[in-house]
C-alpha cells in the first residue's frame, strides 16, 4: 500500500506560481515513476508531468505546460514537487499525485485556482 498526501495548492492571480508538493509512505520502495494529472471543471482528468525515479529523472510533460511547470523529484524523501510558473487561468483545476505500484494510487486532490 502506498500513500500520498499533497500540498501547496491555493489562489493565485494569473501570472504567478506556485509549488505543489507530495510525499509518499508506506511500500515506497518499489515507486519508479511519479506523476502530477489534473481535472479541470468539466473535463477528464489529464497527465500534467511524470518523472521516472530510475536514476535517470526522465521527464514528461502535457504541451499545455511545457516551459511553465517543472516536476521534480528528492528520491530520499519520496517526494515529487510540482513548480508551476506563469499560470493561466486555464490552469484551474485539482491537481493530483499518481504513483503505480501493481496498482494506480491517487492522493487526495489539491485545488489550484487562477484569477484573471
């Protein structure tokens, strides 16, 4: 069992930034990759960014947030950090920690909201 508690979501004005964070426990040995989605109001949930933990840190992200947002990963801590610049409104959503460990685990959700 793998569980993931996040933070770090708020108000921001468009323009701004801010650093989501989340921490992993319980069998956090066998987490590889890591991944940030997000569900925007009336839409699917979508893949923001994934980092792998193979020593690498491979990295992917949505074309929506390239050059914005930038994942990152402290594998000591198992902990994934989410550095998101230059939001846009459209950046409105709950964003959420995914981690797949023989089964997708999900964190509870943590709201972003962009005024114009």
């Amino acid at each position: 069992q793998v569980q993931l508690v996040e933070s770090g979501g708020g108000l921001v004005q468009a323009g701004g930034s801010l650093r989501l964070s989340c921490t992993a426990s319980g069998s956090t040995f066998s987490i590889n990759t890591m991944a940030w989605y997000r569900q925007c109001p009336g839409k699917e949930r979508e893949l923001v960014a994934s980092i792998r933990g193979d020593g690498y840190g491979v990295t992917n992200y949505a074309d929506s947030v390239k050059g914005r947002f930038t994942i990152s990963r402290d594998v000591a801590m198992d902990t994934v950090y989410l550095q998101m610049n230059s939001l846009k409104p459209e950046d409105t959503a709950i964003y959420y920690c995914n981690v797949f460990v023989f089964k997708t685990y999900w964190g509870q959700g943590t709201q972003v909201t962009v005024s114009s």
